[in-house]
C-alpha cells in the first residue's frame, strides 16, 4: 500500500492551522528535476526580466530581488489550481507538522475567537493539562508580549520550540477578574485525530479531526476500547463522524477505509508521472465483524474524508448522512526545493471505486440532512447525543439496520 519515493499527501485547499498539528519525517521526499527538461523561451524570459526591472525601478516601495523573484514564483505556482501553491520555508514546517503525530510545545489547541486566542482544549498529559489551563480561556500575553489578535501564527510559533525549554502562558479565564500565569516547560506532545466514546451498550462513536500519520493507529485503538466496555465485546454500530474533516495525509485515508472493508478497491488517481498513477486495494479484516456504520459528512467534508466517505459508499458499507461534502478530487504532492522550501503541486486527480470523480461535485449523502442551527461544542456522553440532531439520527438509522438484520436472520433460521 506504501508509495515509492514519496507519500503522497491529500489536503484541503486553504491551511488548517492549530498548535495540536505536528511535525513528519517521512512524508515528503525530494523529486530530482526531470532530465532534459526545456528550459524557459528567451521571449518569455525577456518578458520577465522586462518587468522586475520596471517594479525594482519605478514600484513606489523599494523591493529587493530576493522578494520579487519569490512572489514571482508564487504565483506562477497558485495560478495553476486553487490547490497548488509555494511554500517558504515556515509554510512549509506547517505541512509537515500537519501530517503527523507529534511536535514540540505546550500542548494547547487553539482558535480565533472573539479577535483572540481561545483555548479549544488542552491536550491530555501535557504540561498545559498538568497545569490547569481550561477550554474557553483566552490567552493575552506569552513571555509578557500581548499576543497579536490578527492571527494565529504569532500565539502558535511562540507556544512551540525546544523540548525542555520554557514559555510563560498568562490567561484571561471567565469569572477570574486578573490574568493567570502559567510557566509552561515544551515537551514532546502526541496529538491523536480519533475521538471516540460509548454512545449506549453496543453503539459506539468516533470522530476524526483530520488525516495525519497516526490516524489509521488511533481509530484500531479507539474501536478496540470501545469493544472493551460493550456486551461480548462487540459493537452493534458505530457513528463515524468526519465533518469538518478538511484532509491530510492519503494513506491515512486508505488506512482508516481499510479498517471496514474486506477486499477491493479503495481509490485510483490518475496523472502525468508514472509514480501519480496508482490504484489502493483493501486488505482482508473489518474491525466491526461485519457491525452497521454510519458515516456523517458536511460541507467541510473534503479530499482524505471524501476518499473515505467514497469507498465506504461504493463498497455499500455504510449508510451516509448529512449534507454534499466539498467536492476535491485530487492529490497534492509537496516537493522539497532548496535552503528549506517547497511547492504544493497537484499531480493527480483520484476516483472512488466505482470510477467516479468527485472534483467540484463532491459525494451526496443517502440521507440528506438540514444543516443543525445548534451544533454541539465540546460535549461528550448523554449530552452529545441530546444536542447533537446529525448524531440522533445516526444512531436510530444504526439501530432499525440492526432491527432489520436481526429479522432476516430469524427468517433465515426458519
């Protein structure tokens, strides 16, 4: 199932940034130029050089060459689909730590809320857990410096660094009139995309966050603990829940619609470069026995959940709810370049295993649903399925499959 050379990474157009995105070490890989390539035609070359020149010259700002010359590749790159883009070298550290596990900080998941830095949660045993830090505190300064309220970037890189060293966190928590500081030691955190617990006996839930390179681990572990706590240790059902799953890492993808299919086709992608045309079959084992799923999708929905979502459907093992997912249906490869840059470049469009492409249609639930106006934020147990509606009705669409299947068996005995 591995792909020589690289790891071929499927993400959403736009960045998903977030302090619990981490750091890889195998997932790009150098691509050496193409030999014999054309080199540029003196017309063209003369073209751009023409106007550097009169930018360097006549723009009311002074620009050095070195900028010029990188917007001008920029752009080249961008132009080319809403997907394809340069990466400096700090968007490219970004993608990295997007596609796998781990890296260097505080461990405190984080958004934009309210023109502040809100805390989402702090993940379990870090130092910002150990510490007290709560979902819903607003951080206001790291190492005394106000943090900057246009972005994310500046609270996340000063969060992150060297295991071992230390940050000072001060928060602004509700009901709390003066700020609280926190001296936090970095360490080396694990972030986990799989979420799971026990709806009722016998019907569990799991939701992926997005695709990085522990994912296909964690939900083997996430259902092996929920079948731990179920009658005969097996589930009935389960709810996976991928909305607002922007991507990641295809082989997480293939991994996770693996777990539920025995045989046959998960995806083909089809490009230029021998190495972009390749088709990834499923392996023999189902981690539910053959137990119902559903699988919930929304518009937020894309590329690696839709890998997901297309086999699951085409196999006709699971039943999805909800609404059109985003419609991306192609592969995006990051090629290193030099003194620590990258491109983002599609060099495949992929297709479920019925043939189709999803590319700006995406994938149409079996059962479409309104949009809940009251999603549910943080909840867990009762509460996740008294205020979430998708999820109420995933589980009574679980349990009539399970009514169903039970009925034709007892027919069968007879």
């Amino acid at each position: 199932m591995s792909l020589k050379f690289r790891t071929l990474v499927v993400l959403l157009a736009g960045i998903v940034i977030g302090v619990s995105l981490s750091l890889s070490r195998g997932v790009l890989a150098d691509r050496d130029p193409p030999v014999g390539a054309s080199t540029l035609p003196w017309e063209d070359a003369r073209l751009l050089a023409e106007v550097l020149e009169r930018v360097k010259q006549d723009y009311v700002d002074k620009v050095d060459d070195h900028e010029l010359m990188e917007n001008a590749v920029r752009g080249m790159v961008s132009a080319l689909d809403p997907h394809s883009a340069f990466l400096d070298s700090d968007e490219y550290d970004e993608i990295r730590i997007s596609t796998t596990g781990n890296y260097s900080g505080v461990g405190i998941e984080v958004t934009m809320e309210d023109d502040g830095v809100k805390v989402v949660a702090p993940i379990d045993g870090t130092a910002a857990a150990k510490a007290g830090i709560r979902p819903g505190d607003m951080i206001v300064a790291i190492d005394g410096v106000p943090v900057d309220t246009s972005g994310l970037n500046d609270a996340i890189n000063r969060m992150r660094g060297k295991a071992g060293t230390s940050v000072k966190v001060s928060i602004k928590r509700a009901g709390v009139e003066a700020p609280l500081d926190f001296l936090l030691e970095r360490s080396n955190v694990q972030v986990h995309s799989v979420k799971s617990e026990l709806l009722e006996p016998g019907y569990g839930y799991v939701r992926i966050t997005h695709f990085s390179e522990t994912t296909g681990g964690d939900l083997t572990k996430a259902i092996a603990s929920l079948k731990s706590v179920t009658p005969h240790g097996k589930l009935n059902g389960l709810v996976l829940d991928l909305r607002n799953n922007p991507g990641g890492v295809l082989e997480a993808a293939v991994a996770v619609s693996d777990a539920f299919i025995n045989d046959g086709t998960i995806v083909t992608a089809n490009g230029r470069a021998p190495d972009s045309r390749f088709e990834m079959d499923a392996t023999p084992g189902d981690l539910l026995d053959g137990g119902d799923l559903v699988v919930l999708v929304n518009a937020g929905s894309a590329s690696a959940s839709e890998i997901v979502a297309g086999a699951l459907k085409d196999h006709g093992r699971a039943t999805l709810i909800g609404r059109t997912t985003f419609g991306k249906g192609s592969v995006q490869t990051v090629m290193p370049l030099s003194d620590g840059r990258a491109i983002k470049l599609t060099t495949s469009r992929y297709y479920t295993p019925s043939g189709a492409s999803i590319q700006q249609k995406g994938i149409t639930p079996d059962i479409v649903v309104e949009r809940d106006q009251n999603p549910v934020d943080g909840a867990s147990g009762p509460a996740l399925i008294e205020r979430d509606s998708e999820i109420n009705i995933a589980l009574a669409k679980l349990k009539d499959d399970g009514v169903i299947r039970q009925s034709k068996a007892e027919q069968q005995r007879r």
